[in-house]
C-alpha cells in the first residue's frame, strides 16, 4: 500500500497530465488503481446498504493482484454466501435482516460484472441473478421500491421507483442516470435512500447501453433526448410526481446524457452533473491510449477487462479499446440550448485536468440557465476522485441542499 501522502500527490500529477477516471488518491487495498478504484465503489456504497466493510475486505484480501478472474471468483463467494444468509433470514420471517442481506448480496453479484467478459454467457446470467437478489429486497422495503419497465424503441428499459417517505400527493422527484459502467441497482446504492429521506421521489433507469441492455443489441447512442424523453413521458404519468419539481442528475457519462436531455426537453426542471461533459469524444481522446494505443498492452488485466465492458456498451468487442474515442464522435450539444438551473459538481482530483477543467468551464460560460452553480469537492474529506463514490454523504448533502434551495426558490 503506498504512502497516504506519496500516493496522493503521485495521483494529483499524474492527472493533471493524463486524465483517468479510474484515478484513486489513496489507495485502499490495491496497487492496480482501476481494481482499487474498483473496490472504492463498492466500500462507498455501505452507507446506502450495498456493502459491509469486513466482507468487501475479506474478499478483496483473497484476490490476486490486477488479476479479474479472482476479482470475480472472490465477488462469486461472497455474494453467494450473504444470500444464504438472507434467505435464511426469510425463511424464519426476518425481513428487515432479509433485506440488508439480499441488498448486499445483489452488490456483490453486480461487482462480478465489472470485470467479467460480457461475451461469456454467465455474464447475462450473473446479471440476472442480481437483479433477482435486488427485487426480492426492494420488495422488502416500506414502502417498496417498486421495479418498473419502460417501453422504447420495441424494447423495455428497466428502472426503479421509489415514493418519498410517508408522502402524500405530488412530490419533489430526482432523476438518476448513471455513466458508461454503471448499472441501475448501482444508483440506488449510490443515492436511492438519501433520496426517499429527504423527501423526494426516486426514479432511475437504465438507458441504451446501460446494464445488461447491449446484449439485447441497445448500446450507447449521441441521442439520449430520445430515451430519456421517455423516463420523463413515464415519470410525468404517475400521480405522485410534481411536474414543477423534477429534477434528472447524471454522473460519470451521465454528465453528457442529461444535459442533452436537458437542452432538448424543457419538462427538465433542474439538472445536475457530477461532471459535466459537453463533448464525449474530447474527452475520450484526451486520455492517452487513445492517442498512445500501444499503451494498451502494458495495461493489467482488470484494467483490460474493464475497459472491455465499456467497449461492448458502445457496440465494440471488448478488444476495441482504442475504438472508445473514435464512437464517440457526435456525443456533444449546445449548453446554450440549456435554460433549467444546472449544477456542476466535480472532485477536485478529476477536475486538475485540464481537458476536463475546460468542459466544466465550458458548461458554465454557455448554459443559459438562471441559475448555474459551481461545486469542488475537497482531497482532504475523500472527495476528490471520479463521482465521489467514497463520499457519498457529502454528494448527497451539496445535492439535495441545491435542490431544496433551488426549488423553494420558485
């Protein structure tokens, strides 16, 4: 394990010349960043009720360096065990330990899927199997989060919804769209109860190259006005959603997917970006092995496996690395088109690059929005890496703070 300070100003220069988003500034447990990173995620979910510390660990201490098949063998362990543990506690009429279980038990499932090849065919079945641990959870809540399915295109885009806490009537609704690794459950861990307990409603969904929708041949598309106007067409139908009030946050890709929502669906009333990103190629090619491809060769497995799955989102087989910034190309709008108030939110870390400093600076001079805010998160509370996935608490704090300040204001 490196040195908390070496390894933090280590991680600072490097991105200040080679953006990464996979970029720890201190490593926990690994030396490969990407499986440190990896590992971050899931830790930053405990609070939300995606993880217990002493197992993430336990099973991180049983895999082998950058090496994704005990990434994923260990994940496998795990998780099968929590969910003996959770049906046992079903079975005996537990249901408040049934959930936490399951809940954990769906995470671990879903970690698997960040390093496993999505041309094996267990990785459909893993999904599936998760997905089936976190139903039988979100069953379990009061009042249940609600699994849902919205049509597009001939195909069903799956999501979640949650009603605020002991709400009546139309409510403040929140909007969540991930990025190009994640998969719906995963935003439920990243905000879903912070959500319900301050008082909003909670939609999220996985769209075209989202979750396990590439192997039903939905991969990422420059147009996300279109899937997303339908979230909204089904959003806006349910009687508990204020129209007044409705709010879309995306983070990672999602930073590109909701501002062009934004910019062409004016039902938008609030946007958040945890970071904006106004032109998905720029940013593509900025990071080096898209100029460098023969970098890609000295990456580590786990590094390859995960940029793999990305590669399969757009379209590409996973060894299409250094195909990422070419599909890119068209992924950008006009933040002059966007008239809702808008917040930009970003680490520190990440935002000590220059290309990515220069999107957010782009954002904020063209958006026309009446109200645009600027939020760093700070290194020093663990708030500098890529969507503050280990600072959850604090994401959530400087997010439903605008928004309650932004909608009282109307």
């Amino acid at each position: 394990m490196k040195g908390q300070g070496q390894g933090k100003t280590d991680q600072l220069s490097e991105q200040k010349e080679i953006y990464g988003a996979h970029r720890p500034y201190v490593n926990v447990h690994f030396q490969d960043n990407d499986m440190d990173f990896a590992l971050q995620w899931i830790l930053g979910s405990t609070d939300n009720g995606g993880c217990e510390i002493g197992e993430a660990f336990y099973a991180a201490s049983c895999m082998k360096e950058g090496d994704p098949q005990s990434w994923c063998e260990q994940w496998l362990n795990l998780a099968g065990r929590v969910e003996k543990t959770a049906q046992k506690s079903l079975e005996a009429g537990h249901a408040t330990s049934a959930r936490r279980a399951y809940f954990r038990a769906a995470n671990y499932y879903r970690a698997i899927l960040q390093a496993m090849d999505p041309l094996d065919g267990q990785y459909e079945r893993t999904g599936l199997k998760m997905r089936q641990c976190f139903k039988t959870a979100a069953r379990l809540l009061d009042p249940p989060l609600e699994y849902i399915e919205i049509p597009f295109e001939g195909k069903l885009l799956p999501g979640y919804f949650l009603r605020a806490a002991k709400a009546k009537g139309r409510q403040k609704t929140l909007i969540m769209i991930g990025g190009g690794e994640t998969i719906t459950e995963d935003l439920y861990f990243f905000i879903g109860p912070e959500t319900q307990a301050r008082g909003y409603n909670f939609l999220t969904v996985d769209i075209p190259g989202q979750g396990l929708l590439p192997a039903q041949g939905l991969f990422f598309r420059p147009d996300t006005e279109k899937p997303l106007k339908a979230v909204l067409d089904y959003a806006l139908s349910r009687p508990e959603v204020d129209p007044k009030k409705l709010a879309m946050y995306g983070i990672s890709g999602g930073g590109y997917y909701v501002p062009r929502a934004a910019a062409h669906d004016k039902r938008i009333q609030a946007i958040i970006m945890n970071s904006a990103v106004v032109d998905g190629y720029k940013l593509w090619n900025s990071m080096d092995f898209s100029r460098h491809p023969e970098q890609i060769a000295g990456w580590s497995p786990f590094k390859k496996a995960t940029y793999g799955v990305t590669a399969w989102r757009y379209g590409l087989k996973p060894t299409q690395l250094k195909e990422l910034a070419r599909v890119n190309k068209g992924h950008t709008y006009d933040p002059a088109q966007i008239t809702c108030p808008a917040l930009v939110l970003i680490g520190e870390g990440e935002y000590a690059n220059p290309e990515i400093k220069n999107q957010q600076n782009t954002f904020l001079q063209k958006a026309s929005s009446p109200k645009k805010d600027f939020v760093v998160t700070p290194t020093n509370l663990g708030a500098s890496s890529h969507c503050l996935s280990v600072n959850r608490s604090l994401m959530s704090q400087v997010v439903f703070d605008w928004l309650d300040e932004t909608f009282s204001a109307d």
